[in-house]
C-alpha cells in the first residue's frame, strides 16, 4: 500500500516538474543524432532517449496469424482530426520553450555559385535577428566543393502536465463533438 502511494507521488512529481531536453547533431566523422532527457527541473543526470549509432538486434519477428477485419473509421472523425490537427500541434509548440540554439558548421554544394545562393538564402537568417546568449550560429561556406561538417545543439524545456489541456481537447474535438 504503502509502496503504492510512493511511486504515485514519484510519477506525479515527475509530471508536474519542468524536464529539460537536449538534442544534438553532428555532421563529422559520419552523421549522428542523440537525444537526452533531464527530469525533476534538470536535477536529474542526463537519460539517454535516442541515440543514431544504437543498434537493435532482438529476435526474429514470428509469424503473425492474419488479422481480423476492423471497423472502418468515420470519415467525420478523420476530418475532425485533420481540422484540429493545425491547433494541437500549434498547443504543444506554446508549451515548449527554448533554452539555446548552437548551430556551427561548414557546408559546400557542387557548384560554387549555388554554395553563394544557399549562403545568401540563409544569412539574413543568422545575422539580422539580434545576437543573445540563447542563440549562437556560425556557418561558413566551403566553395572547393560538396561538404559538410559541424555540429548543433538544442536545448528545451517543458512541463509535461501542460500537455494535457491540449489532449483533452483535441480528443474532445474528435470523439466527443
């Protein structure tokens, strides 16, 4: 009973406090992404979430009998869902918040002239929006030919428990409306 109560507690603390998670990117030696989570407010070490470079190797995956016709689902509900998909994800987005950005590398396409025009697409992008502590970029371009190198960084926060304003809402704009 007692243990019961614990591990409650434990999870409903775990919902109810900030968790902060980082993303990375690097480009060199071979392309690689990985994924930490930090819960309770960051207090916690790093957990790895997701990592490019695992592999899985597990049994081999049985034979599966065939599958019962299902229920075909209402078109209603299908639009329901695509019209209140736009709102949802805009829901959780509000809830995320951004930490630091830190994008530094060097990129060359085949043609010299297109390595300028990406360079010039993207440089308003790092230079005109104001500098901060948040937001670092340096990306140069490498005009001997196709290239990629470099790494980023993104760190974020949320509270889990802001998310369910918006689950509710959209499962009640699909099931219940």
């Amino acid at each position: 009973m007692w243990a019961a109560l614990v591990l409650l507690a434990v999870a409903l603390a775990i919902l109810i406090s900030p968790m902060r998670l980082r993303l990375k990117l690097t480009a060199q030696p071979a392309a690689r992404f990985r994924a930490w989570l930090r819960v309770l407010g960051g207090l916690s070490p790093p957990i790895p979430v997701f990592d490019s470079a695992w592999t899985f190797e597990g049994k081999a995956k049985p034979e599966r009998p065939e599958k019962k016709k299902r229920a075909k689902i209402k078109p209603s509900r299908v639009s329901r869902a695509a019209a209140a998909a736009p709102e949802c994800a805009s829901g959780f987005l509000r809830r995320i918040k951004l930490e630091c950005v830190d994008v530094a590398g060097e990129f060359g396409l085949a043609d010299p002239a297109d390595t300028g025009v990406a360079y010039g697409m993207i440089a308003p992008w790092l230079y005109a929006a104001p500098r901060s502590a948040r937001r670092r970029a340096s990306l140069i371009p490498a005009f001997d030919g196709p290239h990629l190198s470099g790494e980023g960084d993104v760190r974020l926060r949320f509270t889990p428990v802001a998310f369910l304003p918006v689950v509710f809402r959209a499962i009640w704009r699909v099931f219940v409306r």
